[in-house]
C-alpha cells in the first residue's frame, strides 16, 4: 500500500519534472526560433540580393553555413528533446572551388534550398507552437500567484483591476477563482506541452526533411558520400605508401648496406665495423619508431586491441592537458565506425589542443539504444572558440568521415568559446 | 633464475630465448598463446615473466590481461611487459595493485641486451620499470600545469626521470656520471618539493613517484 503510494507519488513528481524541462525547453525555443531565424532570414535576403553586385558572393556561403549550423543545432535539439530524427543530407562542397562555385554549389543544394524556405515557417508557424507550448506552462502560474495574493497588486478589491483569462480580478474571491482556472490550464498544459513541443519538431522535420524525392535524395547523398570516402581512402594510401618509401623502407635499404659493409670490414678493421654496427642499430630504431608512428595513424593499436571507448581514454590520457571523460560503451561497435568515431574525436581534440588556447578539455561518449541506437559523443573546451565547418579545415574532413556512416557533426563555439562538437552516429553495439 | 616467456611471433620469441639464455636465465616455457601462458604461469611458478601484450587466439591486449589475472591469483608475481607501442592506460593499470615487481617496456629495448637484462633482474627483484617514453608522456603533461614540478631544477627534473623510470640511486649516479651521494640530495629535494613521503624502500619510493604523475597528490 505505502509503496503504491510512494511509486504514485513517483509517477507525479516525475511527470512535474519532465513539465518543468519541457517548459524550459519550449520557452528556450520561442527565443531561439524568433531571433535567431529572424535574424538568419535577413541576412540571407540581404547576402542574396548582394549576389549580383558580387559582394554576395563571399557573404553567401558563409551565412548559409550559419543557416545550417542553425538546422544542425534544431535537427540535435529535435532529437534529444522530441525524440524527432531529422537527417541531414547536404551535398558536400567540393575542396577547394572558388568562392562562386561554392555559391551555386550551395544554392543548387536542394537540403540547402529547404534550409531558406524553412527559416520563415520557424519564426511564424515554428515560433507560435514553441510559444503555446511554454505558455501552456507558464500563465497558469500567474493565475496561481493572483490566488496566493497577487491580485492586490491590481485592486483595491472594489473595482475591476485585472483580468486573468476570462475571469475579472476584483478581490481574494475571484483571485482564487483565477488560481482555479490556472490550475486547470496547469494539469491541461503538463498533458499538453510535450505534444506541443513535439509537434513543433515534427514541423521543424516536416520543412527540413525532403518528403516526396526522400529516396532519389538518398541516393544522391549516398553517392557522393561514397565518392568523398573513396577518394580520402585513396589519399590515405597515396600517404601511407609515401612514409613508407621514404621511412622505414630507406631506412632499411641503409641498415642492409652498413651490414654489407661490417661484413667486409670486421676483420681488416674492427673499430670502424663496431662504428657502423652501432648506427645500424640506430637505423632500426628509428625505423621502428617511424613504424609505430605509421600504424598508430593508420589503426590505432588500442582500438584494436580494446575498442573505441579505452582507445579514447588512452587519446585522452596522450594529450598535453588534462581531459576529463565520461566514456560508457557496453559492446563494440563495428570496426569501420570505431575507425571513424576514434579519428573524429582525435581530430577534434588536436585542433583544440593546437588552436583553441584551451586549459582543460570535456569529453562525453555515450550511445543510446533508442530506435535503431545512435552513438553521441560531445568534445567541450573552455578555449577562445570561433571554430567553423568550412572547407578544407580539419572539421569538414570530420563531417565528411561520418558522413559515410550518415553521422551528423555539429559546431558550437562562438568567439570566446567555449567550444562544443557534437556527433552523432547511428548505430548498434554488439 | 626460471623465467616463462610469452611472444607470438616465432622470430622474435626464439630472439628473446637466446638471449636469456645467454645471460645465464632458464626458460621454464616459452609459449604463444593466451591460454599457453595462463597454464604456464600457473604451473611452472617462474621467478619471472616476460610476456608480450597481444596475444592470439583474440590478437587484442590478451598478454596483459593474462598477466593482471596471474597477479591477482599470485600477489607480486614479477611480470615484464612488452609491446610495440606504450599507453599510460595499460602502465595505469599494471600499476593499480602498488605491490611492484611489474615491468612495462618498448620492445624496441630488447636492442640493447645489457639494459634489457638488467630490467628484467630488477623486475624478478620486485622492483618497477617503466619505459622512458611512458615517463616522458606523464612529464610533459604535468609539466604544463603543475607548479611544484616547475619548482624543480633541469637536473631534479633529470633525476625524477630516471627514477620514475624505476632506476636506483646507484644506477642514476652511473647514468648522469655523478657520485651517489649527490643523487641523493636530489633525491630528498625532489621528494620534499613535491611533498612526498621519503621511503628507503627503493620501490616504494618508484611507486610513490609514478602516483604523483600520474594523478598528482
């Protein structure tokens, strides 16, 4: 009996919790759809209009990247807040085209077409359910201070001083039939404001998403995603051929020759042999280390041996300033998205290590056995921040390296910092 | 002394069995497997094992594993680590139990014969050895943030090296060409700068250093 109680109470408290979260998060939504869509709107107007005069066209890429930094940001927030999966499926811009080719590259872009469309139903349609949603949440509350005696704020008691809904405020009487009403709203808004906010990200998903031509999207997304992971596969063995030629491989060419030498030289003159035996040693050495630098950037030793999560704790653990983790796998997960998922982070803590000045590093590595299962994992650094995606940094070639695996990377990290990279990757464990 | 040796690759095991040999060591079992080396350690009772980190059948951290699990069944049982490559996680958690006689090294360091040997006497003795670059990471991390380290000399920073690395005052002496005496004045410097306990036991006092780097005080 007492534990129904308890569980009963449980379930309540709960339920208020998750109210209390959501409202949050939907007050937190009406500002972020309002302004920043407002904002972003403009700016991609004016940079359009700009084309023809050609100022545009360097403004152009760089406030779309924003508009889809946006996206990515909401298609994260509709995923860990509403449960919505909204994938992103933007073509990759080519390396190295002159800024008018990435122009109309990323106009021609069908995902970045939608992106635009997608900025004025967010900062109406998008705005307004955010707001019902807090509001649902939020103005009982009133109602509730008018009862416990707010309402003196307003009247004297002799006259109409307010109006709470559709009840007149005029005294203690009807202050508690305004704290009535806010009640009712309140247990209304808790069942309510989860769908609101859920059906504001089914909106969000509904514009972002390509609906009809999903499946001939997918396969063009598919396609140059496989274009992209050929071709950094192909570099990777144009390099790895490249320091073995002129590594390991010379190396040993030299030690084979000095011992050709000692043999001839051992006994006419032993000092000199004892000489050339020493640096041979040393070439092997070196070798060795040249070796070991090799196959550390090829597969990292403890990836094989232990998988992904020891393996980002023995990064964590190289790097030269302190790192906390919070690293929980239960399984291993496939070998070529361990693969992905270990140079992903290990790209992202080097360029913090090297260009954000940061003092101290965050990383939170966690997969979720929600539908399907989706590895996340977070990089924070309280360094100066101003990362971006563009092309050619080290960032794109990590959007692009889990974009074969239809990951999503997204960058936070506004001039000042601190920084935020989140990824996202859809899988399972064994 | 009766050492068990556990190396996959035929080369490098027959290698290693020579050169024990030729040092005046016996081989109890030279072995290939994971399970080979479990039974091994078990049964032949070695005063020391030489065991490389990856093992078949799995080719993961098998050795290393095979090993924790014979020092938790035989507190102490002096093991050397080989490798290809050195990672502060597995030094960390070679040295979780604190007890000593665990050894951690590069396989490039069987090149030198005469300080391989000697690393794994002083092994079989109960002492530590680290690798010099496993020493070298803990140092250069701690070195950017960590004042009392940035209290000590060039030469103090020297000496916490290679004792980090598990040498005696005797051998440092040898190593940076000094008299003994003078190390250890070093020695109670560096021990008071960093406000660590002063232990004449020459392994606890490895151990006491390794903690410090690794986690601090």
């Amino acid at each position: 009996m007492n534990s129904n109680g308890d569980s009963g109470h449980g379930r309540t408290g709960g339920r208020l919790r998750n109210a209390v979260r959501v409202g949050a998060q939907a007050l937190f939504l009406t500002v972020v759809s309002l302004a920043g869509s407002v904002l972003l709107f403009v700016l991609s107007v004016v940079s359009l209009v700009l084309v023809p005069l050609g100022i545009g066209i360097v403004t152009t890429p760089w406030v779309l990247a924003a508009v889809r930094g946006f996206a990515d940001r909401r298609r994260l927030w509709a995923a860990q807040w509403g449960g919505v999966r909204i994938p992103s499926s933007y073509r990759p811009v080519p390396e190295g085209a002159n800024p008018w080719k990435r122009c109309l590259h990323l106009l021609g872009d069908p995902a970045v077409r939608r992106d635009l469309l997608w900025l004025p139903v967010d900062m109406t349609a998008g705005f307004f359910i955010a707001l019902l949603s807090a509001a649902l949440l939020v103005y009982p509350l009133e109602g509730l201070a008018l009862a416990a005696g707010l309402w003196r704020a307003f009247t004297d008691g002799t006259s109409i001083g307010w109006w709470y809904g559709f009840v007149p405020i005029e005294g203690q009487l009807s202050a508690l039939g305004a704290g009535a009403l806010g009640t009712v709203l309140l247990i209304g808004g808790v069942y309510a404001s989860p769908v609101l906010l859920r059906a504001h990200f089914l909106l969000v998903r509904s514009v972002l998403s390509s609906g009809q031509g999903e499946l001939a999207e997918r396969v063009r997304v598919l396609t140059a995603t496989r274009r992209d992971a050929v071709d950094t596969s192909a570099a990777e063995l144009r390099r790895i051929e490249r320091d073995l030629h002129d590594g390991a491989q010379a190396r040993l060419v030299a030690m084979g020759m000095d011992l050709g030498t000692i043999e001839a030289l051992v006994e006419k003159d032993p000092a000199k042999a004892r000489e050339l035996i020493a640096q041979a040693r040393r070439s092997s050495a070196e070798a060795l280390t040249e070796l070991r630098d090799l196959v550390r950037g090829i597969h990292p030793p403890v990836l094989a041996e232990r998988g992904l999560a020891d393996a980002v704790r023995a990064l964590a653990l190289r790097m030269p300033l302190p790192v906390e983790f919070d690293v929980t796998l239960t399984g291993r997960l496939g070998a070529p998205l361990e693969s992905a998922a270990y140079f992903a982070v290990s790209e992202v803590l080097t360029n913090a290590v090297k260009h954000s000045g940061a003092g101290r590093v965050w990383i939170d590595l966690h997969h979720t056995a929600e539908p399907g299962g989706v590895l996340r994992i977070a990089v924070i650094d309280d360094g100066c921040g101003g990362a971006v995606v563009g092309a050619g940094t080290g960032l794109s070639g990590v959007a692009r390296r889990l974009g074969t695996f239809d990951g999503v990377l997204a960058v936070d990290s506004p001039v000042g910092g601190p920084t935020m990279v989140t990824m996202e990757i859809p899988c399972e464990l064994f | 002394m009766r050492v068990v040796l556990a190396e996959d690759l035929f080369l490098l095991r027959d290698g290693l069995v020579r050169m024990l040999e030729a040092f005046g060591f016996e081989i109890a079992a030279a072995v290939e497997t994971g399970p080979e080396l479990t039974r091994a350690l078990a049964e032949e009772a070695p005063d020391v094992a030489v065991v490389d980190v990856r093992l078949p059948p799995s080719h993961t951290d098998e050795g290393l594993q095979c090993a924790l699990e014979a020092r938790r069944a035989r507190p102490g049982l002096p093991v050397l680590v080989l490798s290809q490559h050195v990672e502060q996680l597995y030094a960390r958690e070679l040295l979780a139990d604190g007890v000593g006689g665990i050894g951690y090294l590069l396989k490039d360091r069987v090149f030198d014969a005469e300080q391989f040997i000697d690393a794994v006497r002083r092994v079989a003795a109960g002492g530590t050895v680290m690798d010099p670059q496993v020493i070298q990471q803990l140092l250069s991390r701690r070195q950017a943030d960590d004042r009392p380290l940035g209290r000590l000399t060039p030469r103090e920073l020297e000496v916490l090296e290679l004792m980090a690395q598990g040498r005696s005052n005797a051998a440092i002496a040898g190593q940076l060409v000094v008299t003994e005496r003078a190390i250890a004045k070093h020695t109670s410097n560096i021990f008071a700068k960093l406000t660590l306990d002063v232990s004449d036991d020459d392994n606890r006092r490895v151990l006491a250093v390794l903690a410090y780097l690794d986690h601090g005080r």
